[in-house]
C-alpha cells in the first residue's frame, strides 16, 4: 500500500493557532520581495555594507544589470520595508531597514 512507504507525519502543536492575518499581510511583502533572485543579490549587497550602506552607483557591476534595473529592484525592496535610503549629494544610499532582519528572522525562528 502506497501509505505503508511514507515517512511517519510529524505532529505540531495548533495550541497557538496560524500566524495572525495583520501579520502575515505585514510579512508578505518582505518575502514576495525576497522571492526574487536578483533581488534577494542584491538585498545581500546592502546587507554586507553594513550601517554606512553602499551607493546605487555601485550595485549594478557587481550584479551585471543596467542602473534601470537596479534602481527599480531596490525600489521594490523599499516599498517592502526592507531597506532605506538616505542622499549625499547627487547620489542615493541604501543600508538595511533596522528592524527588517529581525522581523524576518523572529518569524522563520518562532
């Protein structure tokens, strides 16, 4: 029987119930934003420049993409909350969302 090969079921506590509605609206954009390859790339660029961020202008070689299509990317990963600008001059710079790792992380450990 096709049931007698399958591996035992593991069994979980439903005592807390699913994640809640408001914040699984919260959490899906950061995870749709993710989903993407080149995205998920470049969220780890700005993630490894640390609190100083990196510059726009220096994203797009190290990804092999046109600056369209960087600063369209990292447009997505702003309106998901996942990273900040700030400007210097002309030009624009990213650094990780302070409190966005830790939502991410809280969720995917809990």
């Amino acid at each position: 029987m096709y049931y007698e090969h399958m591996a035992t079921s593991k069994i979980i506590s439903l005592r807390k119930g699913p994640l809640a509605e408001s914040d699984a609206v919260a959490l899906a954009p950061m995870f749709a934003a993710l989903a993407d390859p080149v995205r998920l790339r470049l969220f780890d660029l700005v993630r490894r420049a640390g609190t100083t961020g990196v510059c726009s202008c220096d994203l797009a070689a190290p990804l092999d993409r046109s600056q369209p299509t960087i600063s369209h990317h990292l447009k997505v990963l702003r309106e998901a909350k996942l990273v900040e600008t700030r400007r210097e001059g002309t030009w624009i710079w990213y650094s990780v969302t302070a409190n966005a790792l830790a939502t991410v992380s809280q969720f995917i450990q809990r």
